[in-house]
C-alpha cells in the first residue's frame, strides 16, 4: 500500500518555514486490516487538513500497536499533524521516535530528521537544525519539496556558522533545481562570498544611486558601503551596514538600524 500526502502550504520563496517533506509508503505487513485502512484515512484527512479527525485514527494505531514496525508511519504522520496545529513539543517527540527506532526504512528516518530540523529552525536552534539537516540532506531525492528543505538547511548551516556546508545546499538548489522560484534566493545566498552576517538598508539598480544612498547614511552618522550584488541580472547593487559574525548580534543590532530605514534586514 502507498499513500501519498502532498505538502499542505503554498511555496512562496521566502516562506516563514518550509513545507515538511511528506511521503508515507511502505508495505503493512504487522498491522491488522482495520489499522491500515486507519492510517491510510489519516493521511487522507491531514491532507485535507482535519487535523483532529487525523489524530483520532492515528492515535490507537500508536497505543495499541507502538512496537510494530509500521507504528512508525503513524508516528510520522501524527508528527506531522502536531507540527501543522503547532503542537511543536509533541511534533518534536513523535520525530525522536521514528529517528530512535530500530527497522524503520532510510527514507523515513530521513524524512523525520528533516521535520525534526524544521522545528528546531522555528525554535531558533540553528546548531540542532543544521547537524539534523546534515544527517538527511544528502540522502533526499531532488524533487520537490527537497528544493525547500536544502533551503532552510542552509540557511540553519548559515546561522551556525558552517557557511561552507551552507553553500553546498544552496549550490543544490540550483543545480537540481534551477527553474523552481527559491533558486533566485539559494543565489544570492550561494554568491555571498563573506563568513558574516550584515544588514541590507536598500537596493538600487544603479550603482550612483547606491553611492548617494551611502553618502546620506553616513551623513547620519551610519558607517555603510555599497556592492555589487552577485549572482543576480539585470545588475543590482546593495546598501550595507555592520559585520556581525553571528545571526543573533546581527538581530540584536537590526532595531537600531531601523531608526534610519525602516525597511532594514539581516542578509544573507
């Protein structure tokens, strides 16, 4: 039996957090009829988004039949429902239990490692996301919705300071995935050639523009420079401010920032 659940969310390029990987498949040879015929309504309803429907079938799939090894589906599927109704602790548990399982196949262990990734992203734990990330990265087909996940992957591996492990994930993207809408964003992220972070006051498409953006910041008593934006066309150039050789110094520092413009933000 194969059940295939298609991500719920839309793929915006810069979505606040990427839409999980979900594939639920395999043969249920442990579980009665009627469980299976359970677990694969579960499936249907999240993909319906009944989140609550879906946590009624899967749950007694889980108490009563916890040690089989298809209970791992269920406990990836109710994962996913906890994440969708932001039930993130629960989410998080039932991903440790498909990750910590004995017999479960590769490719599901590698899809709840990628789960388990997105939530510590929401949580700001980019240590946790990103050495998640590198343990199941690799092994993901590229098709989508990997092209999103190697996004966030990089831009946890970013934030942890493993910048060069960061542009392999984004040199992925464009790769395997030059025509899909984040391969404008894994570019720009791929092409910056610092190891920190800065905070971008503008964009212009001249670069005399730029010079006089630059010249007033100053005026104000800002230290900022402009480049050339790279990996970009038509030719865009940027206003910067501040080397921050961690994510959280450059947040730290963005409310000030915003007195001058109030549009500023950490790139990349």
């Amino acid at each position: 039996m194969m059940v295939a659940v298609q991500p719920l969310t839309s793929r915006p390029a810069c979505a606040a957090l990427a839409p999980l990987l979900i594939v639920l498949s395999g043969c249920q040879t442990g579980l009665p009829r009627e469980q299976r015929e359970a677990l694969s309504q579960a499936a249907r309803l999240y993909q319906q988004q009944q989140i609550g429907p879906a946590l009624s079938k899967l749950n007694p799939i889980i108490r009563d039949y916890g040690k089989t090894p298809e209970a791992a589906e269920a406990y990836y599927l109710r994962g996913l429902c906890f994440s969708q109704s932001n039930q993130l602790q629960s989410a998080a548990q039932d991903f440790r239990a498909v990750v910590g399982r004995g017999g479960v196949r590769e490719n599901l262990a590698d899809l709840a490692r990628a789960s388990l990734a997105m939530i510590h992203y929401r949580w700001g734990n980019w240590d946790q996301a990103a050495e998640l990330y590198a343990a199941c990265v690799d092994r993901l087909p590229n098709k989508p919705p990997t092209d999103l996940i190697l996004f966030y992957a990089g831009n946890a591996m970013q934030r942890s300071g493993r910048w060069a492990e960061a542009r392999l994930q984004f040199s992925r993207i464009l790769f395997a995935f030059p025509r899909q809408s984040i391969a404008r964003d894994a570019r720009i992220k791929c092409y910056w050639r610092y190891n920190y972070f800065s905070i971008q006051l503008g964009t212009y498409s001249e670069s005399e523009r730029a010079d006089e953006a630059v010249r007033q910041f100053r005026a104000r008593g800002l230290d900022t420079w402009q480049e050339a934006r790279a990996g970009v066309s038509p030719p865009r150039w940027v206003v910067l401010t501040g080397r921050y050789a961690r994510y959280a110094d450059a947040l730290a520092a963005l409310p000030a920032v915003r007195k001058f413009q109030a549009d500023a933000h950490v790139v990349p």
